[in-house]
C-alpha cells in the first residue's frame, strides 16, 4: 500500500479555492468513456460534470451546492465506477475535492455522504485514498456531525469505517486521526475514541505493502 498520499490538502481546499484548480483537472478528464465503464456510469459522470459546471459558474450559489452532493455518489461501487482506474472520472481527486468546499453549508450532507461512502471502503491509492483524507478531515472538523452518522451505522458498518480511516502507513503525518480522537473524547463519546485507537494499534502492527 502507497503511504497515505492526500495529507491535509482537503483542509486547506476551501470556499472557491478548490473550484479555482478545477478547471485544470477537468481538462484533463478524457470526453470518451472507457470500454469497462457502463451507459449508467457514463450518464452520472455526466451529471457530475454538469453539477460541477455550474458550481464554477457561481460556487456560492446553495441550490447548486445543493445539487453537487445530490449527484455525487452515494453508494461507494458507483463512486468507484465512476473514479477508479479506466473509468470516465478517474481520479476523482478534484472532483472529490470539491466537497470539502461544502461542508460548512452543508455539513450534514456532506457527512452523511463521506459516511455512506467510507462505510464500504478499501483503502488503496487515488480515488478511495482521498475519500479518506476526506472523510478524516472531515470527521476531524465536524466531529459532532461526524460521530452522530456514525452511531446510526450497524456495528461492523462502523467497525469497517473506522478500520478504513485507520489504513495508513505513518500516522505521525495523519493528525486528523488523533484529533477525532481527541474531540470524540471532549464530546463524552470515550467508547468510540477508544475504538479508534485500537483500530490504530491493530494497523500499527500490520507491515506496509
């Protein structure tokens, strides 16, 4: 497994900061599908790409900040039709990015998507590798948000969730780990701060591939 390659960049990617990058990711992104992707996947990278459109166009507008989190996927194997390797919007790190832009507004939303998204991730490079970053950050600046999306999961959902945020190589690079730590315990919520760190002690004996 790569070292955890998105550090912090998610958190400094805010307001129209992040849509000022875009466009120079976006021109990259071939027209073309590949032949591995679906009419359906094409059809919603479609979709996202106009989302996307229009939140360049005005970021501050909520109906279409509204919109973007209504089209990204909500369900992690369409996320990773959509964004893994010879899909129409690999690697999604722009695109992911961008709601990062939107949890202020919207930070429920956003949370429950990260959150619906990470409970059946893998860790591996790219796409699944920022929706971490992303989901830590996250969780790591709306830990009250985060923690309360989270009790709502069954127990091996969040078992599977917080073992992936747990997936990384050096967590001495990765302060968004101790800080849900940290903010789950000021928060009263002891038993899931402890379920962190001992799923951060399980990864820490594991050797990196």
């Amino acid at each position: 497994m790569a070292e955890n390659s998105a550090p912090c960049i998610l958190a400094n990617m805010k307001g129209t900061l992040a849509f000022a990058l875009i466009p120079l990711f976006i021109s990259i992104v071939p027209n073309a599908c590949s032949a591995a992707s679906s009419p359906a996947a094409t059809a919603k990278a479609q979709q996202l790409r106009h989302a996307l459109s229009q939140l360049q166009r005005d970021p501050n507008n909520r109906g279409f900040q509204r919109e973007y989190i209504r089209v990204f996927p909500h369900d992690y194997k369409v996320f990773l039709e959509l964004f893994d390797l010879d899909h129409p919007l690999y690697d999604g790190a722009d695109l992911i990015a961008v709601l990062s832009s939107l949890d202020k507004t919207f930070d429920t939303e956003v949370g429950n998507l990260l959150i619906e998204l990470s409970k059946d991730a893998h860790y591996e490079a790219d796409a699944p590798g920022y929706l971490q970053n992303a989901t830590a950050v996250f969780a790591s600046q709306h830990t009250e948000t985060f923690l309360s999306s989270l009790k709502r999961l069954p127990a091996d959902k969040q078992g599977h969730l917080v073992g992936f945020l747990a997936d990384v190589e050096n967590f001495r690079s990765y302060p968004e780990y101790q800080l849900i730590i940290d903010h789950s315990i000021a928060l009263g919520e002891v038993s899931i701060a402890r379920q962190f760190e001992s799923a951060r002690a399980k990864r820490s004996q594991q050797p990196n591939d």
